[in-house]
C-alpha cells in the first residue's frame, strides 16, 4: 500500500520567518520531525532549491547542537555521486554552439532541409537554433522524470507530435528531429542516482514554486516506503498578509526617466548601506539599467559581487579576439583593420613598426580615402607604417583560408596567429576574461578522447563567416563572473537567488510592466499546448514561478521597488505584481509608502553661455589655403580652431564610394587623360579610348572596387561623350590644355606687410588652359550648378576662384613655385577664371568669376587687414551664422548650440 504524503509543512510570512530566521525554523521543524519518528538525522537528506542556501541551513542546523542530515541540492548531491557520463559522437552536449554544428550534419541528409538551406540560408541558420533549443529543453524536462517512466515520455512525446494540428511542416519536423535527438541519448542523467538512494528519511524546501526533480523523486520514495518530509516556504502575493502587518520595511519609487531611475536606485542602495543594512540585494531585473547603477555605484569604492555575471562575448579579451578576426574576413576594411591593431593583441605588430607606426598608417588611410585593405599601398607609407602593415597581412594568413575546413583546423590556424603574435600570453594575463575566452575556444584545451566534443571540432566543416559566426556564438554563450574585491557589500542577482537568503535590504530598480512581468518565452518549436501536455513549463507556469519569487521579497528586512513613470512620451504602468502587492496591502489595512529621496538638492545659479570668440596675439600660421581663408571670412572662430590650433575631424573610411570619391577619381581620370594626350602618348588611341583608359587606370590606383563603383561607372558613360563634344567645341574656339594640377606657393604679402613676409599661400589648381586672350583657370566641379552661379553672383563671396587668382597673379617677393616657373610676361596677359560643372543633368556648364583678377586685388589687401588684426590679438568671434554653422565640425566646441537666446 502506497503511503500517504504527509501535509507539508508551512512557514508563512511573520517575524519568526524572515529571510534570514527562517532557518532556524526549517532546521528545527525538520530535526523535531526526525526525532518524533525515531529517523537517524545523519542518514537523512534535506534538499534545498539553490546553492546559496547550503551555508545558511547548515549554520542554524549547528546551532541545535544535533546530527545534521546531508544538505545538498538536487545537482550538487547527483555530483557528488558520481561523474555524468561523457558525451559521444551526435550525442547532445549541452554547448549550444557545438550542438549546432552537430544538428547541422544531423539535418544534412534530410531533403527539405537542403532545399531550405539552398533557399535561405539565414532561415536555415534559424531552424537549427530552434532544433537544438527544443532539444536541449525536452532533454532538461526527460531528466526530470523517473527513470522507470521515462520512456513513457518520450512515447508521450512522440503522440503528441503526431497528433498536433495547426503547426507548419518545417516546425513539425525541425520539432520530431528534435524530439528523437534527444531521445536517442543512451546515457543516463546524473540525477537518476538520487532514485537509487536509500536515506533514512528525505526532506524537501520548496520555495519559489514546484520542483518537479524534488518532487519526483519524493514520490518514488514514499512509494518506496521512505519517509518524506515537505517544508514549503512559498508565500501567495494576493493573500500575503493576512496573518498581519509586513516583517519589513516596504517602499517605492516612481522616477522621471532612465537617468533617474539609476540614481535613485543607486541612492537607495547607498541609503541601506548607511543605515547598516548589508549586504544589499540589487536585483538584476534590467541588465542596461544595472549597468548605469553599477557605475555609479562603483565611484563610491563598494565591494560589488555579481553572480549574475557577465556575457564572455562582452568582455576586453572577447571584443579584441572578435576584431582580429573581423580583420581576417575577405570582406575587411581597412577600419576592421585598424580596430584590431590598436588592440593589446597587436602589440608585438605595433612594437615591430615603431612607437608612431599606427598613428601614421591610420592618417595616411583616411587622408587617402582607402577604405579596403587591398587599396593599401605599403610603397605609399612610412617606412615604420609599411613595416606594420605588412607584418600585419602576413600574421593574418592562417586566418585567411578561401575555402571551408574542420573546425579543428580553424582553431589550430587561430591558436598559430594567437602565438606567432605572442597574443596568447596576452590573454593569459587579462584577468577580465582572458583565460576563460582561451577556454571556451578550446585553445586552452582539448577535448576527450571519443567525446562528442571531439567529434564535432573533426568533422563539422567551416568557411571562414561560418568559423567565425561559431566564435560569436560560443562566446555568447559563455560566461564570466568578476571576483569581489574588498568586502561584500553589494551582491547583484536575479529575482530568484534572493529568496531565503540573509540580505540586509533589497533594491529591485524596474519594478514596471515592461521589465517586471513579462517572462522570457520558452522554445519557438514548443507551443504552450504541447508544453501543457508533455509536462513542460508554460508561459502560465512561468509567471506564476515568478509571482512566487516576488513574494519572498517580503521577507527581506527592507525592500525598495523603484520604477519609471513614463517610457519616451508614453505612460509606463507599474508591474502587475506590485498592483498585486498594494491590493493585498490594502485589504489587509495597510498602504505601500513612497520612498523618501535621500539625495541633497543643490540649487545651482544660471550661467547663460555667451557667443564664443578667442585671441591668438602674435600668432599666425605658416601657410594658408583656400579652405583656410574661407573658413576666416565665414567665422572667424573656425578659423582659430581649424587654422591655428590645427584641429581637424578624422575622415571616415566609407566601405561604399561616395560623391566624394566620384569626385576624387573624376579629377585624376581628367588630368591623366589631358597630361597623355598633351604629351602625345600612345597616339594611335582616340580620346575615348584614352579617357576609357584612364578611368580604369585611376580606379586601380585609388583602390575603388568595381562593383561598389558601378552607379558612378554608369554616370561616366553618359560623361564620356558629353565631355569630348564639350573638349572639341573649346579647342574649335582656340582653348589649349596647358598643365593640370597646379601647385602654387606664393607670398602675396611679402612685399607690403613684413609681419606677413613669410605667410604662404598655397592651393592646387585643377587645371590651367591657353585661350585666345590669355589664360584660363578652372575648377572642376561635381556639385550643384546653381550653387555656383549664386557663388560668383557676388564675386566678393567666391573665395576660391579669387584665391586662386592671387596664386597666378599676386607672388610677391620671394614666391616660389612647385610647378614649372611661370612665364615672365604671366603678369601682362589677362586673367579669367571658372568652375566648369561635370555632371549637371544639362550636360557641361561653365560658369565664369567676371572680373577674377579685380577680385583677387580686393580679397588681397582685406585679407592683409584681416589677419594683422589676427596678429594684433583682436577678438576672433563665433559668427554662429549661415551654412558655415550647419555642417561645422567646430560647432561643439564653440557652443554654437548653447548660447543664449540662440537661435536653432
């Protein structure tokens, strides 16, 4: 005759059964319980729900100065018992990311799952997550069962799969491969030991919900004959009170935003640790929002532990691995590249390059404009920057494999780059994670002989994304728990490691409806139907596990629930759990008071920004361009930032070309193409092959790759005719190509002003033509055409051209000249000067400065003046006016935004 379960025996809310007297009740209900049936204690085992409740039962069990049974939990009592058995070849591992691998030669012969791989090969990605998570959960819930019934469930399985309707044929089979994967697994759960086990007595806490392993295996004792003692500490929320007032001390928070929210949680727990409740409970419900409150926390030199720890994939020695091999993929830039040499693993490279090797490569990049690695000219750098980057390429190749390889193979190339570089060692030694990525990557490691393990890193076959897409994952999944340094006074943990444990106080920062209520969905392929009839949690179950756990928060010695009052614009409500907490407060005559803030308010005076403007007496720069003497006739400010303090914007390394580049290359095909066919080279060509010609040529040389070119390719076909209708036209009218890229170092100045005698004005000119009544400047343009007819509207405003023209005409005492010198009667022929418009849809237009060379007489004596009051130190105001501010790289540091009464 089965014998009846015993009544379990209750501890509900009261000052006798708070979170940190509750055991000495437990103990001493359960030491009365065995000596009332004669039951030796030392031959009994009590299983807990958590590890972190092992020391404080054994503690108050000392106390009573009797036998104490064996306490363990479940798995830490199935461990001691004995080793699980290893995994074999297509057996699940329980890794995740080898799981994957292996599920994917599972699925291999499988035709629909080719078909589907051929199709969507991202959609075939997901369905194998899906089939390991489906595994793994029906393998957890198969290990939960009584051994003897236990094939039962897999038969139960197999049913209900058949008879489920409504479900798509991809996730019914995903979910029957799933289902005989796991069920093929011969090996026998740790936890089936427990079955075996013959204790004089066993004793089970509940707390938090069901323990379906506690709670079989107690059933299969009392079938046994065993006695068995239930002891539940799981409190109802709605009915909490009934027995009387709270044991502790209840309070909330409705914050502002997320910023508020942070510092009041962080505030809060300063608050408790003052009034000498510690350790404090942080409560791990919103991992951004903790990562705010940590580091305010952290200021104060706390000794914070977080047993929730870290994702491994968010670690330094994590994020430096990824970069090297980001860097490694065909499809790298050279930002990919530079990332992963400023890191501690490139250190060897960079010390083999020189201690300025890395700065200087990376200005050389992106003054280039060289975005791929394979634009990269070493021949083009300096020396310590060459040596740098050619180490670099040569420490990659391991890396570098075109084709697919075992993934064996894959870690041992890694493992060769990580040494060659000396970067293993590296790792080693970063206490954040390094030796755990090592280990994770099986570079640390091997696997065992004939283990499932070993078997997947032989045979899965990997190409160099999917290689590294396992990287991601595995380090994704792995984990990393910060040491505590100094004594504990903080412990971040989830919801459910708080119950039963002797916090001083708790401190749940997200206590809304977004964050606490909501629970995380169980596996895609397994619907709450099939869940409800195979034993498995339920959404229902899962929020009903998680309104147990918030409720042995009431046992804390104090609780503080803080939320936000609103999300963006929206109104945020509060967590149904704590409308539940106040409704059952309420009808027990109680309300749940508001937290008092403990910050001190400060009340700061109004300091109004005013219009920035800055003084440089005495100081001048060496050379001006024509971008710098723009930037001093549109905001003299800018001028002090860009021209005399020298700061500049790095350029980004755009992957896909750009106008910019367009504009680039269109400019070096141009002067190619008119230097060869002004010196008469390769003659038998026509100006269309030639210009054809010099396209390709120029696309080579600066790196640009075909197929991310192609839009502007297709521009330059409708170019090509349009310019040599407009090329023969002007030569028909007598217009000669003379020299293109002009480079001009004058100093306009030297003979009239001594304090600007050495000043140089430099620029480079596109091009410079013959025409009938002297000589021709232009300016290639890709640009809007109206913006340059409003440009040369008013002459005084065009800077360029008129720059310009006080290169060609104003050299002044002691000018020089990069290019050819110039004629001796350049200063007797006329002047004229013009933008000429590529690709405007109306084909070519030139628009004419009227009048460059009186423009450049006048921009020379303003100029003159303008920067002697430079030199005099008058004020270099910001204007904070025009399109100079709309785009200005300057305009944080000059507080464009700030000023007062400023407009947007």
């Amino acid at each position: 005759m089965t014998p009846v379960p015993l009544r379990p025996v209750d501890f509900p809310l009261s000052p006798a059964h708070t979170s940190a007297s509750i055991w000495d009740g437990v103990a001493r209900r359960a030491s009365d319980w065995l000596e009332a049936r004669g039951l030796a204690a030392r031959d009994a085992v009590l299983l807990l729900p958590f590890a972190q409740h092992l020391a404080p039962a054994r503690r108050a069990w000392m106390k009573l100065s009797r036998w104490q049974p064996r306490i363990e939990t479940t798995h830490s009592l199935a461990s001691a018992l004995g080793p699980s058995a290893l995994p074999q070849a297509q057996q699940l591992t329980g890794d995740a990311a080898i799981d994957a691998l292996a599920a994917r030669a599972l699925l291999r012969g499988q035709s629909w799952a080719e078909a589907l791989r051929g199709e969507d090969p991202r959609a075939h990605d997901a369905a194998v997550q899906r089939l390991v998570e489906a595994a793994h959960a029906l393998a957890r819930a198969a290990a939960l069962r009584d051994p003897a019934h236990r094939a039962a469930f897999w038969e139960q399985g197999r049913q209900a799969l058949a008879q489920q309707s409504g479900v798509g044929h991809l996730e019914r089979a995903l979910l029957a491969v799933a289902l005989e994967w796991a069920a093929a697994d011969p090996r026998a759960p740790a936890t089936d030991a427990l079955f075996a086990l013959r204790p004089s007595a066993w004793l089970h806490l509940q707390c938090g919900g069901p323990d379906e392993l506690a709670d079989t295996l107690l059933a299969s004792a009392e079938a046994d004959g065993i006695p068995c003692l239930r002891l539940n500490a799981d409190l109802p929320l709605d009915q909490a009170f009934d027995g009387g007032a709270p044991v502790g001390r209840l309070e909330q928070a409705v914050c502002d935003d997320f910023e508020d929210l942070a510092q009041c949680s962080a505030a809060s727990v300063l608050d408790h640790l003052q009034a000498g409740r510690s350790p404090v409970a942080l409560i791990a419900q919103d991992r951004v929002l903790l990562r705010r409150v940590r580091a305010l926390l952290e200021r104060q030199g706390l000794g914070i532990q977080d047993e929730t720890g870290w994702t491994l994939a968010t670690t330094a020695p994590a994020a430096q691995l990824m970069a090297m091999l980001r860097a490694a993929r065909r499809d790298a830039t050279v930002d990919d590249w530079l990332a992963w040499l400023k890191t501690p693993l490139a250190a060897s490279l960079r010390d083999r390059g020189g201690s300025a090797s890395l700065a200087a490569l990376e200005g050389h990049c992106r003054k280039r404009g060289w975005s791929s690695p394979q634009a990269v000219r070493a021949d083009r750098l300096p020396p310590g920057s060459a040596r740098l980057w050619e180490a670099a390429r040569e420490a990659l190749v391991p890396l570098q494999s075109r084709g697919a390889q075992s993934l064996e193979r894959w870690i041992a190339a890694l493992l060769q780059t990580l040494q060659q570089l000396g970067a293993d060692e590296q790792l080693k030694r970063q206490p954040a994670g390094g030796p755990q990525v090592l280990e994770a990557l099986w570079l640390s490691k091997t696997p065992w002989p004939g283990s499932g393990h070993e078997a997947v890193l032989r045979e899965a076959q990997l190409t160099p994304p999917e290689f590294v897409d396992w990287v991601s994952r595995t380090l994704e999944a792995g984990e990393y728990k910060p040491p505590l340094e100094g004594g504990l006074q903080i412990m971040i943990t989830p919801l459910a490691r708080t119950m039963l444990r002797p916090f001083g106080a708790v401190v749940l920062p997200g206590a809304d409806a977004a964050t606490l209520g909501p629970v995380p969905p169980g596996p895609a392929l397994i619907g709450d139907a099939l869940a409800r009839q195979l034993g498995l949690p339920t959404a229902e179950d899962r929020r009903r596990a998680l309104a147990w756990q918030f409720t042995q928060l009431l046992r804390a010695p104090a609780v503080t629930l803080l939320r936000r009052g609103h999300l963006g614009n929206e109104p945020l409500a509060a967590s149904p759990l704590l409308d539940r907490l106040e409704l059952a407060l309420r009808s027990a005559g109680h309300a749940l008071p508001m937290w008092r803030d403990p910050r001190a308010e400060v009340n700061l005076s109004a300091g109004p920004v005013r219009r920035a403007a800055a003084r440089a007496q005495g100081l001048l720069p060496a050379a001006l361009s024509a971008s710098a003497v723009e930037s001093l006739r549109q905001c003299p400010y800018q001028f002090f930032a860009r021209v005399l303090l020298g700061l500049r914007e790095a350029n980004e390394l755009d992957v896909q070309a750009d106008k910019r580049d367009y504009g680039t290359w269109l400019h070096a095909v141009l002067h190619q193409f008119h230097t060869e066919r002004a010196e008469g080279k390769d003659a038998h060509l026509d100006d269309e092959a030639r210009l054809q010609r010099a396209s390709q040529e120029q696309m080579r040389e600066l790196g640009l790759a075909p197929a991310e070119f192609l839009p502007y390719s297709a521009s330059f076909a409708r170019f090509v005719p349009a310019y040599l209708t407009w090329l023969r036209e002007r030569e028909a009218e007598g217009q000669r190509f003379e020299r293109g890229e002009v480079e001009r170092r004058v100093r306009p100045w030297a003979d009239v002003e001594p304090a600007l005698a050495d000043l140089t004005l430099l620029g480079r000119i596109d091009r410079v033509d013959e025409v009938a009544d002297g000589r021709l400047l232009i300016d290639y343009k890709t640009g809007s055409v109206k913006g340059l007819k409003d440009k040369v509207t008013n002459p005084l405003e065009d800077t360029q051209l008129g720059v310009y023209a006080m290169l060609m005409r104003h050299g002044g005492q002691g000018a020089s000249h990069d290019a050819p010198h110039q004629p001796p009667d350049d200063a007797q022929r006329r002047l004229r000067a013009q933008y000429l418009a590529l690709d405007d849809a109306k084909g070519l237009q030139s628009i004419e400065h009227e009048g460059v060379e009186q423009t450049a007489a006048v921009m020379r004596d303003g100029l003159r003046q303008d920067l002697m009051a430079v030199h005099r130190g008058e004020d270099l105001p910001a204007l904070g006016e025009g399109v100079a501010c709309a785009y200005c790289e300057m305009r944080g540091l000059c507080r464009r935004d700030d000023w007062e009464g400023a407009a947007p």
